[in-house]
C-alpha cells in the first residue's frame, strides 16, 4: 500500500476531518454534503438509501489521491489489494467469489463523474486530482447504474471550474519508506475564469514517484515494486445562459511500474525469489467526458458522452508457473529441463458511453425520471510466451520431446482480436409522497447486451506443426486453433423504496431491489479443453432486502446511520475448473448474503475543536448448497471479513489570528478471512478433497498518525502511515507446482513498511 494510501485511510470515515476543517455551520454542528447519486442534488441525510458522502475538505485535509485507499473505512466495503501494479478489485456487501471478472466486470462498479471506469480489462485506476466528493452507494444499483452494479457502485465527483474565482494550489510531499526507499511527488492546480460567469478553466497535473519495498532475493535486486505516474486533467465549464451548462472533461494518465507488490511467504518479509529481472509494465489511459445539462424549469435533461481509451504492456517472470506447474503436469522430471520463461502481453481498449436523462424539478408529491443508455467497447490483447535459450539441457528437450529445435524464443501465443461488447437500456424511477412524511418509488431498468469475441491460440512447443525445419515457430494459426464466443441476454430488473421522515433530520427506509450481471462464454485454447457444453456461462442475479435509519442526535452534533440487509444470490459467476487442471466461468449454484453496517460522526460532542467517527460492518456471506470444486454449504465468502470497523480523532485548533493547527488519529481493523470457500471441497462422486487453495489470513490493525499547521495559504503536513510497522497479507494464494525445481508455494500481497513524510501545500484561495 502506497504512503498516500494509508493518508486516504484517514478521510474515510466521511465527516470527521471535513468537520474539522469546514466551518460553514456553527462551531459544534455537523456539516451537510450534497449528493447526486440518485441523480438528482440532495442531501446524504435526506436520501432514503444507505449512501455514505466523503467531502472535499476531507480529501484535501490528508492529501488523498489513490482510488484503493479508502476501502478500511468505509462500512460494508472490502478490497483485494494487489499493489500499484496490478490494481485493486472492490467488493460492496462481500458479493465475491474470489473471482468476480466476467463479461461487464465486478459486482461493484466506479464511476469517476458520468464515466463507469471498471472496463473490460479491469479498473481504470485514475489519480483522483482534484475531487469535489466521493458517493458510496451500498446495496444493487442496477436500475440507475447498469449490470455489474449487483453489490453497489462508487462514485468519485470532481471539482467543477469556477465562473468567478481565480484559484490555484501546489503541494509536494516528499518521505521515506522503513526498509524501501525515498517517496515524492507534486501537484497543482489552476482555475481560471475566461469569461466572467460565462466560461472558466480548470486544470490539474501531477507526478507521482514511489521507490517500492519488495526485495529479489535471487538477483539481489532491491525495491522492485517502484512505480511512477503522471497526471492530469483538464476541465472546460460554460454556461451561455442560466438553463445551459455544458462540462468538457479530459483525463490523461502515464504510469510506469516495476514488479507486483508480492512476497514469497517461505521467505518471511517483503522478499520474492524470481528468476527475472524486474517485471515491468506501463499503461497509458485517457478519459473524455462531455455533459451538457438543459434546465425546462419542470425538469433537467441531462446528455453524457464519454470516450475511454486504454492501452497497456506487461513483461513478467512466469517460469514457477509454465515450468513447475503447466510443463510438469504432462513431462516426467527426467524431462523437464531448468528452463526459464517469460510473458509479454499487450491489452488496447475503446470504450464508448452515452446517457440521457430527464429529471422532474420541483415536485410536491410526484418525482420521477427516464433515461437512455448506450454502451460499446472494442478490446485486443496479446499475449507471447518466450523461453530464454539456451537451457541446460536442451539439446535433449529438444531431440526427446519438441521433435524440432529451438532457433527462436517463442514458446505460446494468444491473440483476442477484437471482443465486442454491446448493450443498451431504458430505466426509470417513479416517486410518490402518499403524506407529507411518507413516500414510496419503484425503479426499473430494461437491458439488452452483445458480446462478440474472435479469438485463436498457438501452442509453439507442442501444438500441430509447432515448429518449421528450420525450427522457427508457427506464428499463422491453422483453422482448429480459432474459437469464436458469443452471448446475448435482455432483461428487466425492479427496485422498490419506502421512506418514513420521522423529523426534519431523522428518516427510516425499506429497499427491496433486484440486480443482475450479464453472462458470457468460455475460449477454447490448445490446452485448456472446455467441454462444448461448458463454453457460456449464464447472468447471476440478487435479490436484496433492506431495512435502514438516518438520525441527526444532539442538536446536530452527532450523525447516526444504520442499515440491515438480507440478500439471495443466484446462478453464481466464478472460476471452476476444467479436466486438465485450468479454471473457466462458470455458473455454481445460490448465496446468501446478511450484514450490519453502522457509520456515526460526531463534532464537538466530548470537547470544542474534537470532531471523532466510527465505521462497523458485520458481512457473513455464506453458500447455501454444496457446490462441486467450489465449496460446502455453510462456507463463507473468500477474502470477505466478517467483522470490520474504523475509527478516527481529529482534533482542531484555532487561533484568533491566521493559523490553524490540528491532530489527526486513525485505526482501522480487518477482520479474518480465508482465500477460498473451505478447507474442503465436494467431488462428483460426493466425496469431499482437501482444497489445496484454502488459505486462511489473519485479522489485522493499521494505524495512522498527523499533525498538521496552516497559516494564511500554507499547510504543512507531517505524518506517519503504518505507525507500529505492521506486515500484514493483504492476500494470500497458493501456487502449485509439480517439478523437481520448485514445491508449492504462498504469494502474500504485502503491505507498506511505516512510512514518514512532510507535505507542503500553497493555496491562493
């Protein structure tokens, strides 16, 4: 976890530190923040959902700038944390399987403004510059927010540009890592009107510069894991008239990485043995977003176009993999030679979004809205496997089991060329306040998706043909090594609410919604033999139940929110796996899903200047029949914590002059968990097996401390990440092996060593 990382962790209790540093209420009173997520502007407190609002002021106060760092604090939220590298995957409500990829991407969807930036090939991990607030909206959002969105949908709103005011604002932070290295970066922003309320500016550059902290202990490399990221975005507001808004948005992102934030647990610490030198990888990701809004006074249209490219390279030491567990499950070991072997892979992806939607204004005792939804994308990846020549023993490898040599490096390769995915929706909601204080919605959303893959692979050591005379490999595929998906599902799913105002601050709800994910279909490749029958795997749904409270306490100086869900989980997406040994989708079976969740803010309850919050989340996510190769009835969901909470203290003084000072304290618990359903798996048969990839992971703490001074435009910043130091897996994965070279083995994700820094910030406002 990156040392900016465990300073978001400090922010995502939501209200604390922006209580502290916002005072546009009287002193001792919790401030409102504005929210869109039911597409409409309105206060967290009045939205009859269990949605969780992080303000700006809390963004700024800690610096926070990953889209991972939040996920400890936030109630009913968990993350498999893969590091910088190789990203992070966000779980609502513990809907996981372990491996939630499928055709349209995890149970929990992000937005950053009008864009959906978990794509085909994962999450578009944006620095988030310059954010006006951050929306968690728990529970299925299907009906606003599309499929995939079964476990809930997080939403990241960025700083409009301001018609009137100048602005601009640096900070640089630089610290230092316990066993790593040295840490930077900078970053700025300039606001600018160009036309007095008309027409404004906004602009936002970063690089960010991290040293890792992973050694290799093999080549004796250090610090492998580094990682190094510009930045930017530009923002164009112009408002002609009063009824028009029109929002022109681009995001640029360059990142360079070296190797995955992964440990060899055999070798204790943040140590990894690899046979390569750095893995290396770079993405480059570009974000355009155009909104234009038409006020009617009875209503607001709102039209959304977004245009997301991406494009990424990966280099990778995959010999532990190819050789000791894909080789040595078909070569004897007097035939397996010490080879080593490497993966490169390349991923390109268009993405074209478009929305319209039209809001009721202004309504007594009917409110409603309709949208249009437009979704096409357009994806390639390839994939070539190298072996690095010569080998010991390769004159024999070759003689005995290629039938051929070996004249070049080339080993597999893959092509996905192009996947085409295509779907569009009408949805809807409709309100009534049937009295003042009582009101009812129902929600719907009809969808119909396409998905088109062309796709072959070419086994060059031991497919048909693999090698020419001159022993150089095939590189044309011959007709059987093509395969050709396809899936196609329409559908409609329903969400009901019910509210009750039992004051002006305090209401109580009851939600039953529906949400779905779509389908797709497995590839044939040369080696993984997908029976016909297995090729598509069909949509899961849910089916969820929710009873929820929102209470303003003591004059406003406490805010209180609960909720209590019940959810049925049906035709599971996941991994299973194949005769020979490779997973597939798959469809295995119903869930069940219960859990709490309690997020409470509170300002100056104990002590002027003292603003405290608590998170706690209870999530037993659990099968509810025995499913083969996966799991036993009553085993609960892999790398879901049953119990975790947060809490933090900020404690603010003011001076009657310019300056303000302030301290800052955070902890957050995770929870046990394991990495698979359970220590044993059904067959067949009805016989039961040891699951080889049952691991267990322990509960853990982290802890943060700040202090921090402001005197006119300056802020300085000093804090420590990770104060006691902790070494704690943020996963775990048994990888097998069957070679003479190499037993199984345990990859840890780790975690970032204590961490200490200053940050400096200048802001003209």
């Amino acid at each position: 976890m990156t040392m900016r990382s465990n300073r978001w962790l400090m922010a995502m209790t939501g209200l604390a530190a922006t209580t502290a540093w916002a005072q546009q209420e009287p002193a001792g009173v919790l401030d409102e923040i504005t929210v869109t997520a039911t597409r409409r502007a309105e206060s967290v407190q009045d939205v009859p959902y269990n949605i969780q609002a992080i303000s700006s002021q809390t963004l700024d106060v800690i610096g926070a700038l990953e889209q991972r760092d939040f996920a400890r604090m936030i109630p009913g939220l968990s993350m498999v944390d893969s590091g910088a590298r190789s990203g992070v995957e966000f779980v609502l409500r513990g809907l996981t399987t372990g491996s939630n990829s499928g055709a349209l991407g995890q149970t929990t969807t992000t937005y950053v403004d009008e864009t959906q930036v978990d794509l085909y090939f994962g999450l578009l991990d944006l620095k988030l510059l310059d954010v006006d607030r951050i929306e968690v909206l728990r529970g299925p959002q299907g009906t606003l927010y599309g499929g995939g969105a079964i476990g809930g949908t997080l939403r990241y709103i960025s700083t409009k540009p301001d018609l009137h005011e100048t602005d601009a604002r640096i900070s640089t932070m630089a610290s230092s890592t316990e066993g790593g290295g040295t840490n930077q970066d900078v970053s700025g922003m300039l606001n600018l009107p160009l036309v007095e309320g008309k027409l404004a500016l906004r602009a936002n550059l970063g690089y960010f510069d991290n040293d890792g902290y992973i050694d290799n202990v093999r080549l004796g490399t250090k610090r492998i894991n580094w990682d190094r990221t510009t930045s930017g975005r530009v923002a164009l507001l112009a408002q002609p008239i009063d009824s028009i808004q029109i929002d022109l948005t681009h995001y640029y992102q360059r990142s360079n990485y070296g190797s995955p934030s992964d440990a060899d647990e055999f070798l204790g610490g943040r140590r990894v043995d690899s046979y390569a030198p750095e893995g290396e990888a770079q993405r480059r990701a570009g974000l355009t977003n155009l909104s234009v809004k038409f006020d009617f006074g009875w209503s607001e249209l709102t039209s959304s176009s977004s245009y997301v490219r991406e494009r990424g390279r990966n280099f990778d030491d995959n010999t532990y993999f190819l050789r000791d567990s894909v080789f040595a499950s078909f070569l004897p070991p007097e035939l397996l030679p010490e080879l080593t072997l490497s993966t490169e892979r390349l991923r390109e992806g268009r993405t074209f979004t478009q929305e319209f939607r039209l809001v009721s204004k202004d309504t007594q005792r009917w409110d409603w809205l309709a949208g249009l939804y437009w979704y096409d994308s357009k994806t390639s990846e390839a994939l070539q496997e190298r072996v690095t020549r010569p080998f010991p023993g390769q004159a024999d490898f070759e003689d005995i089991v290629i039938g051929a040599p070996l004249n070049d490096d080339k080993e597999y390769f893959f092509t996905s060329d192009p996947t085409k995915i295509s779907q569009w929706a009408v949805f809807g909601e409709i309100g009534y306040r049937i009295t003042p204080e009582l009101r009812v919605s129902l929600g719907a959303r009809h969808f119909d998706y396409r998905l088109r893959e062309t796709f072959y692979a070419i086994d060059q050591f031991f497919g048909p043909d693999a090698r020419d005379a001159n022993g150089l490999a095939r590189t044309t595929p011959i007709p059987e090594e093509y395969s050709f998906g396809r899936a196609d599902d329409a559908d409609e799913i329903y969400r009901l609410n019910a509210s009750y105002d039992l004051t002006d601050d305090d209401l109580v709800y009851v939600t039953i919604a529906e949400g779905y994910r779509p389908g797709g279909f497995n590839l044939v490749t040369p080696n993984t033999g997908v029976p016909l029958d297995e090729r598509q795997y069909d949509p899961d749904s849910i089916v969820s139940y929710e009873v929820g409270g929102k209470m303003s306490l003591v004059d406003r100086q406490v805010y209180l929110s609960t909720a209590v869900y019940y959810i049925d989980w049906s035709d599971i997406q996941t991994l299973v796996p194949t005769d020979l040994g490779f997973t597939i989708f798959g469809n295995a079976g119903k869930a069940t899903a219960r859990g709490f969740e309690l997020e409470m803010q509170s300002r100056g309850l104990l002590a002027d200047g003292l603003s405290m919050s608590i998170g706690y989340s209870y999530t037993n996510v659990q099968l509810e029949e025995s499913i083969v190769n996966l799991g036993l009835k009553g085993d609960h969901a892999p790398r879901v914590p049953e119990h975790a909470g947060s809490l933090m203290a900020d404690y603010e003084i003011k001076s009657n002059a310019a300056w303000t000072a302030g301290v800052n304290i955070s902890t957050s618990y995770t929870g046990r968990s394991a990495s698979a359903f359970g220590p044993l798996v059904p067959e067949f048969d009805g016989t039961l097996r040891a699951n080889e990839l049952y691991l267990e992971q322990e509960a853990y703490w982290l802890t943060n401390v700040a202090a921090r001074f402001q005197l006119n435009a300056w802020t300085v910043r000093l804090f420590v990440d990770n104060v006691f130091n902790e070494d704690v897996d943020l996963r775990r994965v048994r990888e097998m092996s069957d070679s003479q070279y190499r037993s199984p083995y345990v990859i840890r994700g780790v975690n970032q060593p204590r961490t200490v820094g200053l940050q400096l910030t200048w802001d003209l406002r």
